[in-house]
C-alpha cells in the first residue's frame, strides 16, 4: 500500500540521496526519480514496496508545499505543529476574502441556475456566470502569482538555513501554511470553474 501522507514515509531526501533543502533542482529530482524508477520496478528485481517509496518521495519533493512540510517533519520535529497556526498575512487574507465571496456568489448563481426553467432567465444568468467564471479566473491568476513568488523565495531561505540561523524553521513553516493556503485555494477555484461550464 502506498503512503499517503510525508509522516508515512522514511526520509524523502535520503531514498533520492538528495541534501535536506527547501529548494530543490527540479531537474536532478526528475533524472533521480527516472533512475530510482528503473532500479525499483519489480520487473528490474526491485519491489512493489520499494517502488511505492520511491514514487511517495517523488511526489513529497516535487511539491513545495509538500516538501516543507517534510522537511520540517524530519528536521525539526518541533515546528511541525506550527504550521497549523500561521496567521495569513494582510495580502493573503484579502484573497481568502475575495475568494470567499466570489464563491459564495457562484454558489448561489448555480442554485439560481438549477432552478431556472424559462429561457430568458436562463439567457440572463449565462451572462451573470460569464462574469463569475471571470471573477474566479482573475483571483486564481492572483493566486498563481503569489504562489509563484513564494515558490522562487525558497532559495533565501536555504541561505539562512545553512547560515544557521534560528528564526528560519518558523519562516519555514510560515512559508509551508502559506503554500497550502493557495493550494487549496487553487483546488477551491478549479472546482468552481468545471461547475460553471
């Protein structure tokens, strides 16, 4: 059976014999995993166990959310729970309340929209989720935006990690909280998104 969750799993950074860092080259990850693919295969005299560790560790370093949370489970056991308790910052926080409207309005546009039955209501809520899809398609290049800009910060805060400075694991963890935030967020608008077509 595969792991579902980091806290499963041994050391995502030891089965890739890759160091512990919270910035990773996307490129040695993918020539990693195509190697330690081949070797884990129960057709190559690997095993379905090894394989699923393998695909687990991949999936845990490709992502940025996922891969500090790792880090941050084996490195410093202390601050995993405090990525549960990072406060949104002011920008994110206008975000999540946009967000949340502009999902409260779709919610009720779909209901609206269930229950029409003549064609001219039907006509004037077509336009009204035109403009929805649109509200929810400009939060979520918002959202690509933020979590682009944090994903490229990832490099500082292996500087101040080697530099061994002592606020960093918070910073981490803020970061971690933070990229899970816009994944959700991400999932939250594409749901809405296929239910508005």
């Amino acid at each position: 059976m595969r792991p579902r969750h980091s806290t499963m799993m041994s050391d995502a950074y030891a089965i890739f014999s890759m160091p512990r860092s919270v910035a990773i080259d996307a490129a040695a990850l993918q020539s990693t995993y195509a190697a330690l693919s081949r070797e884990a295969h129960p057709d190559q005299g690997g095993s379905e166990e090894k394989a699923a560790a393998v695909n687990s560790a991949y999936e845990t370093l490709r992502s940025p959310e996922k891969r500090l949370k790792h880090l941050i489970e084996i490195a410093a056991p202390e601050e995993a729970k405090a990525w549960r308790t990072v406060p949104l910052d002011e920008s994110m926080m206008s975000v999540f309340m946009e967000l949340g409207s502009a999902l409260d309005a779709s919610a009720k546009l779909l209901e609206k929209k269930a229950k029409a039955t003549s064609a001219l209501t039907k006509a004037l809520l077509a336009n009204e989720e035109m403009t929805s899809r649109e509200r929810l398609e400009r939060i979520g290049f918002g959202v690509e935006e933020k979590k682009v800009a944090m994903e490229s910060a990832l490099a500082a805060l292996d500087e101040r990690l080697a530099s061994g400075d002592g606020d960093v694991w918070r910073d981490i963890a803020a970061t971690q909280a933070r990229l899970a935030y816009l994944a959700k967020w991400q999932a939250q608008i594409r749901e809405r998104l296929l239910a508005l077509m």
